[in-house]
C-alpha cells in the first residue's frame, strides 16, 4: 500500500486500486487531489506489472461528491499555477491515457468532478444508491471542451446535452438506462463483482487489452480515422497475431489450460 493525501494506492500482482481519501467530505476533490492522481495514473503507465486500475473512493457514502467548493478560486481571484496543482480536466485525460483499463466502482454521491472522473474510466460498476449528474448549470459553471467531448462519445448527443442541461442527479436504474455506467449492482455486493470482473479482464492478453484500448479510444475521438491512424490499428493487429502470448493462447487451448500470458 502507497499512501499520499490525497489517494490510497494499492498494487496486488497485475492490479492496483486506487483510492480517493477524502471520507469526511464525501470524497470532495481539491487542486492538489486533482495532481495527485494525474501524477499516480502517469506513474502507473510505466508500470510494466500492471494490467488494470480499480479507481473508487473511501468510506460508505460517495465516490466522490465533486470539487471541493471552498478550494474553488473566488471572483476575481487569480488561479494561482503550481506543480502541485491540477483540475478536472488534466485528470480525466491521465485516466483516459493509461494504457490499460480502468474500471470506476461507483457508490453514492458520484457528482460534479466526480462524475467527470468516473466518465473518464472505460468500464463504470455502480451500486443501486448511485447518484451521478453534473450541476454546472445550477451554479452558473460550464465544463470544457474536452469534458464535453468525452460525455458525447459515451453518451450520445441528446443524452449527454440532456445532463448539463437540467443539472439534475440521476439515480439507480436511470443511470444505467442512459448509459452513465454499464452494470448495477446490490451495493452489499459491489466490491466483489468489480474485483471478480477485474480479475477477468487481467486474465486477458496485455497486448490485447493495451491494444483494444487505443483503437476504442481513437475511434472514440475520431470516427473517421486518419490513414496513419489505420495503418497503426493494422501494425497492432499484426503485432498480436506474431505475438508469443497468442501462441501461448492457442497451446493452452489445444492442452485445455488456462493460458499464461506476459505481454509478449
């Protein structure tokens, strides 16, 4: 176990937990909270031992209720840049940028940054008391453009534009209906359908997770991929089809095991 202020970081074998430690104000993100995981989703990346994150927050009532509103800048007030410091934004792209997947365990108060956060993971598990929404436009706010985009590519155009504009919390059954996460789940059972789901995905060829992935993510920036973006989905594709873990794949079906994969 890693510990920071902010974050909990957690590395058993192939998988590392993170943790937002911020329990007594439901998780609220601050700057500094902001750098931290921007700075440990970049350290993660060159982890060569890692195969995929859990990110969630502590305690039993929130993920995270969003930005910390006594660390917001007042009017006026000039945004004081420092190496400690980061927003929303940067750590929605760290997230997005590690190589493997990242899977969000929701709860509760999922709202504001958090929501963004949460958005950023390729995979969201949610218990049934889950509450997620952006209330940018209950308080006079608007996210950026990056944010923006990311909502469309998950969402939909009318989904998403439904959500900034009511600035309403979604709660249970309609947050899965709209597609804010994948699956909903008896909160009692949440922890251990993430890990269970998690453990299978590890279980996966590394070059296959790395590669899916990428391509996912491209496409999800740009449904008309360019011809050099084309040409390295087709060099990956070639890469796992020579690699030694889709060999391995194929002996261990013929010997009816589990195959054993290192990422080569």
């Amino acid at each position: 176990m890693k510990g920071k202020k902010n974050l909990i970081v957690i590395k058993k074998g192939a998988l590392c937990t993170v943790i937002i430690n911020n329990p007594k104000k439901r998780n609220a993100l601050t700057p500094e909270c902001f750098f931290d995981i921007i700075q440990t989703f970049d350290d993660l990346s060159h982890d060569q031992n890692i195969r995929a994150v859990i990110l969630r927050g502590s305690g039993e009532e929130a993920f995270s209720a969003g930005s910390d509103i006594l660390s917001m800048p007042k009017r006026g007030t000039p945004v004081e840049s420092t190496k400690k410091q980061g927003d929303y934004s940067q750590a929605l792209d760290a997230i997005q940028r590690f190589p493997f997947p990242v899977i969000g365990m929701l709860y509760g108060y999922t709202l504001g940054a958090g929501c963004i956060l949460a958005m950023g993971c390729d995979i969201r598990l949610a218990s049934t008391n889950i509450k997620m929404g952006i209330p940018t436009s209950r308080m006079g706010l608007l996210t950026d453009y990056r944010v923006s985009k990311r909502f469309l590519a998950v969402l939909g155009y009318s989904t998403a534009l439904e959500i900034f504009l009511t600035g309403k919390h979604y709660e249970g059954q309609d947050c899965l209906s709209m597609g804010l996460v994948n699956h909903l789940v008896d909160h009692n059972k949440l922890e251990q359908y993430t890990y269970k789901l998690t453990e299978e995905i590890i279980q996966c060829a590394p070059l296959s997770l790395r590669g899916s992935k990428y391509i996912f993510s491209r496409i999800a920036e740009n449904p008309t991929p360019s011809s050099d973006e084309l040409k390295a989905f087709n060099m990956l594709s070639i890469q796992a089809t020579e690699s030694d873990d889709h060999e391995e794949a194929k002996a261990a079906f013929k010997e009816k095991r589990k195959p054993h994969f290192t990422g080569h």
